[in-house]
C-alpha cells in the first residue's frame, strides 16, 4: 500500500490528512477536479467533480449553483460543444480548466 498525504478529505477514505490506496483505487480515492465554468455575463462557476462524471453530471452541479435547469445549460470550449454522455476524462478535461458555459 501506498500513502498519499492530500490537503483535502478524499471522497471515499476515512482518514482526512493520510489516504491508504493500492495503485487500482488512486483514481477512485485521491482524484478530484476543480473545474471553472465561466458564463461571460461576470460569474464564474467552481465545481468539484471526478473525472470519470459526464459532462451531464456537471451540468447537473452547475444546475444546482446557477439556479438553471441542466437541459437549458450548454457548455463548450472555443467552438467544441461537449455532449452530456461523455466523460470529463474522455474529454482531456483537468483540474482547473476554465469551460465556456451558455444558457439556452
């Protein structure tokens, strides 16, 4: 077993500071990103997710913060509109990357 000693609780560890883990669970025990959804109307959005949520379950945390239904929402980068099914990691979407965010 490895540790890792992280900032944060770990979703799923019992210990707050130290995280036990074989190399199978790191991405399940210690992964987390923080993602910035900005709306270009002056708010920018910080949410927590893992890399295996779809875009849908971001639009679902973004939903519950902006007060917007998930299906009026639409998030992209540049002139790539990222679809609902499709994982933030199949994206190559990392920790602190800023996402355009569009209300339709």
């Amino acid at each position: 077993m490895e540790k890792l000693a992280v900032n944060e609780e770990p979703i799923g560890c019992a210990a707050p500071a130290v995280c036990e883990f074989s190399s199978a669970s790191l991405h399940a025990c210690a992964v987390r990103l923080q993602v910035i959804c900005n709306d270009r109307l002056g708010k920018k959005i910080r949410v927590k997710c893992n890399p295996d949520d779809t875009v849908g379950d971001l639009k679902k945390l973004l939903a519950a913060q902006t007060g917007t239904r998930p299906e009026k929402l639409r998030i992209q980068k540049w002139y790539t509109v990222y679809k609902d099914h499709i994982t933030l990691e199949d994206y190559e979407i990392h920790d602190g990357m800023g996402l355009e965010l569009y209300y339709n």
